[in-house]
C-alpha cells in the first residue's frame, strides 16, 4: 500500500499526457465519480457475463487513483485512517447483511 500515493501521480502524469486534463471544480469531479461507478458497472457486467474481473476491477482503482491525485488527497494516509475507524466496528456494523 506504500506505493499508492505513487502510483496516483503516475496515473495522472498519463492522463494528462493522452489529454485528459480535470480541475477540482465541482462538475468534473462529479463527472470523474460517474466514471468511477461506470468502471464498476463494467465489472458487474463481467460477473453476470461470468467473464474474469481482473481488468475491470485494475480500471476502477485506476479512476479512484486519478482522482486521489487530481484532488491532492494521501490516499495511502487516507486508507490507513479508515481501517484503523473500521476495525473498531463491531460485527455486521449497523446490523447489515453485506
């Protein structure tokens, strides 16, 4: 997990090479979250499909990274935090089935 943050600025130093240039404004964030969930949408169709995930899943981490840099977040720092928050839930936290 130490490369993330790594790996974040690699993704966007891409991105931005190929011509994708976002702003932290409001609208191309949210259009940067709708190509997160796209990502995820494309995974789904694999498992209905019965084909393998592995490329779809690498496509929205990939999303997740590039917005992590655009945005300037440590996601690695980030990360670490939300673990160290969940393992102190109890089990089935909120009494939720998945």
């Amino acid at each position: 997990m130490r490369r993330l943050n790594q790996l974040a600025r690699e993704i966007k130093r891409e991105m931005e090479a190929n011509g994708f240039r976002w702003t932290k404004s409001p609208c191309e964030i949210a259009t940067l979250l709708c190509l997160v969930h796209s990502e995820v949408s494309e995974a789904l169709e694999c498992l209905r499909d019965e084909k393998p995930l592995d490329e779809e899943l690498a496509d929205v981490i990939i999303r997740v990274l590039h917005l992590a840099a655009i945005l300037e977040i440590d996601i690695e720092k980030a990360i670490e935090a939300k673990m160290k928050i969940n393992r102190k839930r109890p089990f089935r936290h909120g009494r939720k089935n998945f």
